[in-house]
C-alpha cells in the first residue's frame, strides 16, 4: 500500500500548491489594451447604462471573470473608459487652449476640429462624456460626468478672464456666460452629431457660434480720409 504525503490540516498538498501557482501566475489569453478600445467604442455608442456587463464582455471578447480581474466592476471600467478616452480622443480642446496665443483663436481652433473629431466616420459621433450621462440611472456616475463638464467650462472661463486681462477681449465681457455659451455650443454639435449632422455643417454651426464672440479690445485705427470724397 502506498503512503499518502501527511499535510497540516487546511493547508494544500504539494499538488495542489503547483496547480493554485500556475493558475496566479497564468497570463491574460487577451489585450488589455485593445479590450480596452472595444469598451470605450461600447460605452461611446450606447452610454453606461444601456451598456450591460454582457455587451462589454461580447464586444470585448472575454469572459467576465476576467473582466472583474483587468478591469474591475462596471463602474471601475467606465472611469477607465472616460481618463482613456480624454486622452485618446478628447484632448484636441485642451491642446487648443494650451497652445493658441488668444482666447479667441483657441476657442475657434477647438470647435472646427470638434466638428472633425464629433463626425468621424472611424468611431461613434459625438462626444462620450456628453452621450454617457443619457439616460443615467446611476447618481455617482451621473455626478461624475457633469463635473467633467463643468471642469470644462471652468476652464474655458479661466482661459477667458486670461484674455480679458491681456488686453485681447473687452474689459466688460462676461466671462463666466461666455464660458457657459461656449460650453452650450460644443454640447450642442456633439448631440447634433448624434443626429446625422455632417462636419462641413458642424463647421458652420462654429463659424456662426465665433460671431458672437467680442472682438479685440483694441479697436484698429481708422483713417481720417473718407474714402467716399477722396
């Protein structure tokens, strides 16, 4: 008769300790970060609350166990999901404000290129953080998209009030209602996006929103000739 290997009581036997170690150490069959992408399209495409735990493992491709170990629950996911996509497809407002000389030109700069980016064929229209909060059942993160966008129009208040003191806006704008406005249009083309609207008349919505924009404080110099009698 053969003798069994005695092991203390709630402790695994040497067998059962190689397979428990192979199976932590087991890496991941799939891309985290392509796995990542497909969630990001989902959410994008239908919000977070129509977004089930089942679509994002079917677009995924992956199962949920391992879902809940890369990821963490749904919720985790989507806080994932919203800092990737800022950086990946959100980033175009915030590199205008960086890197335009005026408040004006940088506000510009970001509605064209929202009206690109809102109407690419390559990915859902519109904006995610704006389309996610649709239909959002779910109060933590309901809360923590509208203070993504408020964020947003604080900064656009803050790039504003930097051009009032420069002298390129009059010093009698209203900062924070032109920040607001400027918040308005922007979540406006991304619903508009939403609905079919194509880039060239997103870029007019823009060129049309810009008209309302004060012109630069410093008013040009007129000649003292009247063109009419010379």
């Amino acid at each position: 008769m053969v003798s069994r290997q005695q092991t203390e009581p709630g402790t695994a036997a040497p067998e059962d300790a190689k397979v428990l170690t192979k199976q932590r150490g087991r890496p991941r069959s799939f891309d985290r970060e392509t796995a990542l992408e497909k969630a990001i399209l989902a959410f994008w495409e239908h919000g977070y609350e129509a977004t089930s735990v089942s679509d994002l493992t079917r677009v995924m491709g992956i199962g949920a166990p391992s879902l809940y170990a890369a990821f963490g629950d749904k919720r985790s996911l989507f806080d994932e999901v919203v800092r990737e996509y800022g950086t990946k497809y959100g980033s175009f407002g915030e590199r205008a404000l960086a890197e335009e000389p005026t408040a004006r030109g940088a506000v510009e700069r970001m509605l064209r290129e929202a009206a690109v980016e809102y109407t690419d064929p390559g990915h859902p229209h519109g904006c995610l953080v704006i389309h996610a909060a649709t239909n959002c059942t779910s109060p933590e993160v309901e809360e923590s998209l509208r203070e993504r966008r408020n964020a947003n129009i604080a900064v656009f208040e803050s790039r504003i009030k930097a051009g009032i003191a420069a002298g390129e806006l009059p010093a009698d704008t209203d900062p924070a209602a032109l920040a607001r406005y400027t918040g308005a249009i922007i979540q406006g083309m991304s619903q508009q996006a939403r609905d079919g609207a194509t880039r060239e008349e997103l870029e007019a919505l823009a060129e049309l929103a810009m008209a309302v924009w004060p012109r630069s404080a410093v008013n040009p110099v007129r000649s003292s000739v009247n063109p009419a009698r010379s």
